[in-house]
C-alpha cells in the first residue's frame, strides 16, 4: 500500500508541474511558438521517474520529487522565451 501511495504522490507532483510549465510557456510564448518538442521531452522524463520509483522501493519520495523539479527548471532554461531573457541581460 505505501508502494502505491508514493507512487501516486510522485506522479502528482508530475502532472502538477508539467501543467505548469504547459501554463507558463503558452502564456510567455503563445500558441504560435509552443515548445512541444519541451513537452515532450518533459513528460518522457515524468514517465521515467514515476517508473523507477515504483519498481525500485529504495529509491525515497523526496529524491523522485526533487529530481523531477529539477529536471523541469533545466528543461524550462532551455526554452525559447528564457534564452531571449538571458540575452537581453547579457548583451
């Protein structure tokens, strides 16, 4: 039972962020300029995650949720509207 409980919070916590960033980069970047191919890439990684936590039980919910996180933050830097920022800040 707690396999599935834990398996069931991390894949939570997967669709909650990949709904994030589908919000945050439809609003920055429109409907013209979405990044599927991030998406993609975004959910495959989710996919993975939610199943190594629930085939290996030593791997701790808070490692799942937190690589997850920092995996979307990566995959967000290398959008279209946050390289434009950060060349706006460095040039």
């Amino acid at each position: 039972m707690k396999k599935l409980v834990s398996t069931l919070l991390v894949a939570s916590f997967v669709v909650l962020s990949t709904a994030t960033f589908v919000f945050a980069e439809y609003s920055a970047a429109g409907a013209a300029d979405f990044p599927f191919f991030h998406l993609g890439a975004l959910i495959v990684g989710g996919l993975i995650i939610v199943s190594l936590k629930h085939k290996y039980q030593k791997l701790y919910l808070s490692e799942a949720i937190g690589s997850f996180a920092l995996y979307t933050v990566l995959i967000a830097l290398f959008t279209s509207p946050v390289v434009e920022l950060i060349k706006g800040l460095v040039g």
